[in-house]
C-alpha cells in the first residue's frame, strides 16, 4: 500500500533462526543478508572477490548505509542497504567477497562496481620479486585465489646453483616465448634439496611478461573436484593483458596471457602405478595438458617431483606431451667445491643444493652420512 514504509531489514527473513555458541556475528550477518533476496524483494545479485584490497577502501557504494558490523581475528563482516539494493562485505586476510542484491540486475551491477571501483591493492613493481597466484579450495566457499609477491632471483644470478645439464636445458627455458611453446607439460623431477621450487620462481620471473605463474596448493583436490578444476581451467581468466594503444584497431581481441600450473611434490598422481592409486587424477592432469580441456586455453602445467624417471607413469612421460623434462640432480663434486670454495664436507658424488648450504652455515642436516649428506623435506 502506498505510504507504506519497507519492513526493516531484519524483520524480512523468512526463516526463524536457532542460535548457539557455535554461531558467531558474520554468521548472523550473512543470514540477514538473504532476506530480501530470499523473498524477492531484491532478486538480483552480483558478487566479486578481490584478492588484494585496500585496508581503507571502504568497498561500499555511495548512499549505503551500515546496518551491521562484526570484526574477528581473521574476517570481518559488514551488511549495508540504500535504496533498492544491499550489500554484504566479507573480508579475509589481505582479500575480501563483495555481494550486490537489488531490485534490478543493472542496479546491482553499478552499485556493484561503485562498491569496488579503485579498491585494489596494486603493489609497486620489485624487479627482484614477481607476482604470483595461490589456488585453494574452501569448504563451502568453492575455489580461492589470492596473490603474493615472491622473491625470484635472476637466472644469471642463481645459474651456479646448478649443475651443468640442468643449467643447459633451463638457458633454453628462460628464453622460451609463446611462439616457441610445443608441448604444455614442464617436468622437473630430483631428490629433495636440488633447487627444483627455486628455478621454478626464477622461471617466473623470466617469463612474467607473458606468463602468469599460479601454485595450486591442494592438486589432490583440484584433480578430484570436476568444479574445481574446471573452475581453474576455463573460468574467468586473470590477468589477461589491457589492449595495445599502438598495436591493433578497435574491435581487436585482447590476447590471452598464458598460465602456467604449478604442482609441488605431486609423486602420488604421475607415478607408474597412479593411475590405480589415484583413479581419475592423472587422466584429467593429462587432459589438462593437452587433451579436450586444454583445447584453446594457454595453459601450462609445471610439475616437481622426487621420483626417479623410470618410476613415473609412461603417459606422463610418453615424447610430444613436455614442453620440457629436466632431472634436477646434485650438483657434481667439482661444481660442488667450486660452489662452496672449499673441498671440506663435500663427498665424493657432489652435494645438493640444500647440503651446500647447510654447510656454508656451518650446519650439518642431523643422522646424515657425511658422504651423502641429503635434507629429505628441504626444498629450494
């Protein structure tokens, strides 16, 4: 009826709500925030997650006011309303969820972008670091993203970390362009403390003008999860690069910057007997690579493992599939010596990477033979 006010925000929730000691503040918040979406009175809605936010950024549209407000060690919840739309924000860490509701779809979406217009946290480009992607699943929450700089060393800087076939194989790696990428595989296997997770930031570092570097931390989880890693693999795509003032009319496409997928200390899914052990997992890692899913997407796969070659599953393997497959051993005993300065504590097979430095410390890696010292759990 006309000259009726709304009903307050609270008092639209079509559910009765049981609370216990188990509920906290955001919970609350989130379930008043269904209200009016749940009864139609607001029936669309937009979302967005930004990975970096500012700390000031308020990331509430003009004309919204605060309805409610909770902090907690790790999340903080805000819940605010104007007219015709309200707006649920959810921070986390340095990231943060911010949801729309409204009457209309073009409402929630400008009130949406209002919301998060300048928010971002851009760091400040560090020639010495190199921004790097974090995939992860959240129970009830689907796949996260979150970005971090990480120090990444130059290749000319580190290539004495390594001995003489691996340096060979990776100087053609760090030169490598998307017109040069044949095979969408890049294996390094090793024993531990080779410096296997070093070249790989390094290779970042190389490759950060066309290449989007992103570690997926659960890759037991992704290969299990259909949504997940179709969420990963052709979802909306980050980064993808702005259009060239100079190159190109308008109406050209942008160009899709390439990814490449990292999966650390993944033995259990590309060993000979995985395909028994982890069922479906290594065919959709292969799918990925260069099958059906991986069709039309510029993904690359980078895999770490320390099993030997002759232990990992043929298809893994099989010539044609890696666009690079390095064994990442110890370094030889002279390039050991010439390493370190000095001939005391190395062996007679060389050292890892890890031993050589575990000695210029001074430190020994404890119950380790001194003629094969290893750091089995130390990687670089």
């Amino acid at each position: 009826m006309g000259g009726m006010s709304a009903p307050r925000l609270h008092d639209v929730l079509p559910i009765r709500l049981g609370l216990d000691d188990n509920d906290s503040p955001s919970d609350v918040i989130d379930a008043l925030f269904l209200g009016r979406f749940a009864t139609g009175d607001q029936p669309y809605s937009h979302t967005t997650t930004i990975d970096r936010a500012k700390r000031d950024a308020s990331l509430l549209p003009p004309g919204a006011t605060v309805v409610r407000a909770a902090r907690g060690d790790d999340r903080s919840a805000l819940l605010a309303e104007g007219e015709g739309f309200t707006v649920l924000v959810s921070r986390w860490n340095a990231g943060a969820d911010v949801t729309v509701t409204a009457t209309s779809a073009e409402l929630a979406e400008r009130m949406l972008k209002l919301a998060v217009e300048d928010a971002n946290d851009e760091p400040e480009d560090v020639p010495e670091q190199v921004k790097m992607g974090f995939w992860y699943h959240v129970p009830g929450r689907g796949p996260r993203r979150t970005t971090r700089q990480i120090a990444a060393a130059s290749w000319q800087d580190v290539r004495s970390n390594y001995t003489a076939p691996v340096v060979d194989a990776m100087d053609g790696l760090m030169k490598l362009t998307p017109d040069d990428v044949a095979g969408r595989l890049l294996l390094l296997h090793g024993p531990p403390g080779t410096g296997k997770t070093s070249a790989l930031r390094t290779l970042a570092r190389a490759w950060r003008d066309w290449c989007q570097v992103d570690c997926v931390l659960d890759p037991e989880r992704l290969f299990n999860d259909v949504g997940y890693l179709m969420h990963l693999a052709i979802g909306d795509e980050d980064g993808a690069d702005d259009d060239d003032d100079d190159a190109g009319g308008a109406g050209e496409q942008k160009k899709e910057r390439w990814r490449l997928l990292l999966l650390e200390d993944c033995d259990e899914l590309i060993r000979g007997e995985a395909k028994d052990a982890t069922g479906q997992a290594l065919s959709r890692l292969l799918n990925l690579t260069d099958g059906l899913l991986g069709q039309g997407r510029n993904v690359l796969v980078g895999v770490t493992t320390n099993e030997d070659l002759e232990r990992l599953h043929p298809a893994v393997v099989r010539p044609g599939r890696a666009l690079a497959r390095i064994e990442v051993g110890p370094l030889t005993r002279a390039e050991s010596v010439a390493w370190l300065g000095t001939d005391q504590g190395v062996g007679d097979e060389g050292s890892t990477l890890a031993e050589l430095y575990a000695l210029r410390r001074g430190t020994t890696p404890p119950g380790i033979p001194n003629s094969r010292r290893s750091a089995p759990g130390l990687y670089l």
